[in-house]
C-alpha cells in the first residue's frame, strides 16, 4: 500500500528528514494554538457579550473593564496562546518555503506551487489580518472603556459610552471570529487529509 498526499502531515519515516519532522511539528501546533485562539473569540461572541449585554448600562461597562482587565494584566495562558499563534503560524509558513518542504518521487510532503502552499500562505495572512483589526479597532475600543469612571458618569453619558463601543466592538469581534474559524479548519484540514492511491 502506497500513499501520497500533497499535505506536509504525511509520516513516512525511510525519507523523512529533519525539515519534515520541523514542519510538520510546527504545523501541528499552529493549528493547535490557532483553534485555542478560535475557540476563546467563540465564547466571547456566544456567551460573554450575549451574557452581559442583558445588564443595564452601567454595569454592562463595569462587567466588561472586568473582563478586559483580566487580559489587560497580561493573563499568562491568554497571552501566551495569542502570540504562540502568530509566532508559530509565521514559523510554519516561512518553513516551508525556506526549506523547500517536499519528498521525491516516492510521494510524502510537497507543497510547493500547490493549492495547500496557497492555503496554508493565505491562511497566514488571513490570521494577520484578524491580529491587526485586534489591535487597532477592538482594542482602543476596550482602552476607551478601561479609563470610565463609571461612578460619576450619569445615565447619559453611560448610554452614549455604550452605544459607541457595544456595536463597533461585536461587529469587528464577529469579523475576527469568523476569520479566525476559517483559518482554524484550513489547518486542521491540511493535518488531516491524505489521498490513498
């Protein structure tokens, strides 16, 4: 039985080469780490916002500078998984053209010119894209809140506060949920699949 597969997860250890074990452990953990950050924007945007979004103005803002301030402490399991994302994400797709990632004509790992090397590139430009609407909309949008002095804000300004982040926060959050859930099934598929000749 033979098996070939254009996909970089393909364990064929005879041809297997340091490169081979580098990229393909590196590709693991970018779809690991990326479907962690998936997942955590997926609760944010099905539990927490719906959650606190019934609360009235002042203490839906107070709920969300508690929130935030967890993250903003630089929470080490948070932080540590975001950045592993990007770090790793980088790695891999900067590996596998560097090292020209590929077996020979006994089949295994070749990405180069195929529809997975597009994927696995637009996939990492997809995830920066989401990293850089994080952190200029999204987040100076939680600084904004971060700084309210919630006490001696009235009802007025409490409702306009909201209105300013609540919308424009969930609209881009839901951009960034469902650019990230896409990359994370990218990767994961480009683990999984293989064609058995």
């Amino acid at each position: 039985k033979t098996y070939k597969s254009s996909l970089p997860l393909h364990y064929l250890p005879s041809n297997m080469t340091a490169a081979n074990v580098f990229f393909e452990l590196s590709l693991f953990l970018s779809a690991f780490l990326c479907t962690l950050v998936f997942g955590k924007m997926l609760v944010f945007q099905t539990v927490v916002m719906p959650g606190i979004s019934n609360l009235n103005d002042r203490e839906y803002l107070r709920a969300f500078q508690v929130i935030d301030g967890v993250i903003q402490k630089n929470e080490p399991v948070f932080v540590s998984v975001w950045i592993g994302s990007v770090v790793s994400l980088l790695v891999t797709t900067v590996s596998c053209i560097a090292l020209d990632i590929k077996y020979g004509d006994s089949g295994g790992v070749s990405l180069d010119g195929s529809t997975d090397m597009a994927l696995l590139v637009l996939s990492t430009i997809a995830w920066l894209i989401g990293n850089y609407t994080t952190f200029t909309i999204n987040v100076p949008l939680n600084n904004r809140v971060k700084v309210l002095d919630l006490i001696e804000m009235d009802a007025a300004e409490l409702t306009f506060e909201r209105r300013h982040f609540e919308s424009k926060w969930i609209k881009w959050h839901k951009f960034r949920v469902v650019l990230f859930g896409t990359v994370s099934l990218i990767l994961l598929a480009l683990l999984m699949v293989t064609d058995e000749l």
